[in-house]
C-alpha cells in the first residue's frame, strides 16, 4: 500500500512516497482503509527531530476510514464500520491501525473528513476548555492562534460555556474567521501587542486563563496577559518550545498556575475518549460546532501540507486524503 516514511529527521522534504505492507490488526486493534488524514503540529515535531521516533517513521496520529480488519479480541468493531481515531499508528498511509479502546464510531451524519478533522485538535479544545481549566460563564480566555485547526473549535467551546474570549491572529483575513467563531475581541498579533490587547479588553484585570499552542515566542506576553492566580495552558510549540525560566516568575506575575497538557493524559480511557467524541459529534449534528477544513492535499503532496502548516499559511484543519 502506499505511505508516506520518514528514513531521516530534518524538513519537509524528508517525507518520502513509498509502498509498504498493509499492517496487520494485532490484540485489541482495528484497521482500517483511511479516508482522512489529519496533519497536526506533532507530525512536524516527529518528522523534524523535535519529538524523537524510531525510524523509519510513518507520521500521522489522527485519522477516519473504513474499518477493513480487526485484531483478537475487539468485539466493538467489524469490518465496515466507520470509525475515527487520534491514537493511529501511521495515519499517513491508505491503511492504519489504532487501539479500538481509543477508536470511536463515526455518525453517519458526520462525514469522515469532519471526523478526522476533530480526533486530535476537537478533543484538545474539549479537555481543554472543559477540564484543564473549565470555563464558566463570566471567566475570560485568551486563545492564541484562533484561526488554527485547535484555535476556531476552542473559541467556539468557549462561548458555549459562557466565557469571554479574545483571541491573537496573524492576518486580517484570519480575524474575520475568528469573529465569525464567536471571539468577542481579536487582536492581530503582527501590528498589535497582545498584552495591551488583553488590559484594555479585561480594563486591567487580566484573563482567568491563557490557551497557548504558540510557546516561545507568546510565553512572557502570556504571562503578562493573567489575572492574578490565573492560569497559564501551554500545550503546543509552533514557535519552538518555552524557553527555560525560574518558578519564581510564577510568583512575581502574580502566584500564577501553569500547566502543559496533552490529549493522551485526558484521554486515558475508552470512556472518556468516546465521552469526548460524543459531544463534539453531538455539536456538530446540532450546527452548535463548525469544523473549517482550510486546506487537502493528496498523500504525494505531505511535505506541501507541512510546508503550509509550518508557514501558517492555512486557516483550521489541513487533511490528506489517501484515496486522491
């Protein structure tokens, strides 16, 4: 079948077309034929050395298909259904396999390019918005990269738990999509300084909580932008990871919290990964979640789909599509 392998780690070009054997499904696990694959900031982080994986490496976590097989013992799954996942090992291929246990059924009001666009980043802005720091109503959020694949769901989770957001950007263009997401405040974080921003948007006061996929280059406006004993959520690197700091800033910011969560961790088990997935196909079937597919390319083309993610030059979710 073919995949895409990394042999070596370094940029795009380093993401290589090449036929390998369809995997076969072991103990607890499904396959299936990909419809969609997801193209996320951890495949850039793997493929660049950022993230070390054994190589050769077959990128990708998060994908929706066809389950075409399944390993002893699953009984949740047959052959047909449709299914999702962001635990995949080598989504960047015409088949791959996950963990049924972290593998969940697709609506059939819900097409599988929605689903593979909501495994990772609609079950990131999930547990984020409603477990890392559980939004109210009257609580205030600033969300970096708010025209993003994480950033336009989390906004949109946001207000409907009642918050106040604000979000950064880097265009006019992406303004208008994170306005058009419910954002009540944008700021165009390449002619404006966020900080400012969110003092005069919050009067002084600070946000209850930062959401940043940003990392090196938004970790002091971040922390300049809380409340004091607000909380400060790191859980990306676009701009390389948060630089080395003393725990004693935390303090002279105002006691602030800081936390650096992933999917893995609020996804532990079967149930709280089908709970997670159940609301947002629910969201989505009711029209309450828009899901922005910025940008396919074909799986011959997964270097251009990094190129373009790392140069922000997309809005929301970019896919590959292994059948095209």
């Amino acid at each position: 079948m073919i995949s895409i392998r990394v042999h070596e780690t370094g940029g795009p070009d380093r993401l290589v077309v090449e036929e390998v054997p369809v995997p076969a499904p072991a103990h607890g696990e499904v396959r299936f034929a990909v419809e969609a694959a997801g193209v996320n900031f951890i495949d850039t982080y793997q493929r660049s050395g950022l993230y070390p994986v054994k190589l050769p490496h077959v990128p990708g976590s998060e994908a929706a298909g066809v389950v075409t097989a399944v390993g002893e013992g699953v009984t949740d799954f047959c052959a047909g259904d449709r299914v999702a996942s962001a635990r995949v090992s080598g989504a960047y291929a015409a088949e791959a396999v996950s963990p049924a246990a972290h593998t969940v059924h697709v609506p059939e009001a819900v097409s599988l390019q929605t689903a593979a666009a909501l495994m990772l980043q609609g079950m990131t802005a999930h547990y984020l918005a409603c477990d890392t720091f559980p939004l109210k109503p009257g609580d205030s959020a600033l969300i970096h990269a708010g025209a993003g694949g994480v950033g336009l769901l989390l906004i949109q989770i946001a207000k409907m738990r009642g918050a106040r957001v604000i979000a950064t950007v880097g265009t006019d263009e992406k303004a208008t999509l994170a306005r058009q997401a419910g954002a009540d405040a944008v700021c165009v974080y390449t002619r404006e300084d966020f900080a400012k921003a969110v003092s005069a948007f919050t009067t002084g006061r600070g946000v209850d909580v930062v959401y940043d996929s940003v990392g090196q280059s938004t970790f002091e406006g971040s922390l300049a932008s809380l409340r004091p004993r607000g909380m400060f959520v790191t859980f990306g690197n676009s701009s390389g990871p948060v630089p080395a700091f003393a725990p004693l800033i935390l303090s002279q910011k105002g006691s602030l919290y800081m936390t650096r969560p992933t999917l893995a961790h609020y996804t532990l088990t079967a149930g709280e990964t089908r709970s997670r997935a159940d609301d947002l196909f629910a969201w989505v079937m009711l029209a309450a979640l828009k899901v922005r597919i910025g940008a396919t390319y074909t799986l011959g083309k997964a270097a251009d789909a990094h190129r373009a993610l790392e140069g922000r030059a997309t809005a929301g979710k970019i896919l590959l599509l292994p059948k095209r």
